[in-house]
C-alpha cells in the first residue's frame, strides 16, 4: 500500500474512533464514563490475553491450512458475538421484540457463508498452485509464454 492510502485509511479509522467515543461519552444513559473505561480495559485484557493465545495455539497445533485457520477464526468471532443471542432466543418474557429475529438459523447462515468464502479461497488458491506446478514443469517463466508455445490451431 502506497503512503498516501494509508494515510486516508488511518485518517478514516480514528475519525470513526472519535465519531464512536463523541457518541459514547454524550449518551444520556450513561452516568459513569469510567464504568465504560473499566469494561474497556477488562475487554482489552481479557482478549489480548485470553482469547488470542488461545486461538492462536489452538489455530497453529491444530490446523494446517491458513484458509481454514482464518475461517475458524472468523467462525470463533461470530460465535463470541452471536451466540449470546442465540442462547436466549427463547427468552423473551412475553414481549417478542425483545429478540425479534430468528438468531439460531441466522447465526448458521453467517457460518455457512463464510465457509462458502472460505472454500472458494481454497478452490481458487489450489487452482493457482496447479497452474504454477504446470507451468515449471514445462520450464516456463509465465502464462504468457504458455499461451505462446501452444498448438498450432489455438487451442489446448
């Protein structure tokens, strides 16, 4: 990435940032910013110091694949923060806006999603490497040169 986008992007984050925090620290409901601090700093060591090592040891000894390494990473998160929800669907004390959506199979259907992103990157990267096995098998520097070499008649 050039300088200048990472700059417009770091600008853009801590815009957010502020626009969150302004929002934050002017709501009426909270009368104790410092509680919202305390919750900040429990999240932050709790998953700095839970939450990614534990991922992370689990991720490097116990899968191979980087794309299913980060779709379960992915899955993780969308559990941590679904599953709540999904838990107390059934918890609404008479008052069904409360937990209006179907949470159980809207949660499945982020997972699944993701693993259809997540196979289709295998697919696509496996489909990659098979080409570059192809083309050093041949000797070949690039596609270019592949197309170039081939029959006659323009076709494979």
């Amino acid at each position: 990435m050039t300088t200048g986008v990472r700059a417009l992007l770091m600008a853009a984050g801590l815009a957010t940032i502020g626009y969150g925090l302004s929002g934050l620290l002017g709501d009426p409901y909270i009368t104790d910013p410092l509680d919202i601090l305390a919750w900040a700093i429990g999240a932050l060591v709790l998953h700095d110091g839970l939450w990614v090592p534990l991922v992370c040891l689990l991720g490097a000894s116990l899968v191979r694949g980087p794309v299913l390494r980060g779709w379960l990473v992915v899955a993780a998160a969308v559990t941590a923060v679904g599953l709540p929800a999904v838990l107390r669907a059934d918890d609404d004390h008479g008052n069904p806006s409360v937990l209006p959506l179907p949470y159980l199979r809207n949660w499945l259907l982020v997972l699944a999603a993701t693993a259809g992103v997540a196979l289709l990157v295998a697919f696509v990267g496996r489909w990659r490497r098979r080409g570059r096995a192809v083309v050093r098998r041949l000797g070949l520097r690039d596609w270019a040169v592949v197309r170039r070499r081939g029959p006659r008649g323009g076709r494979w």
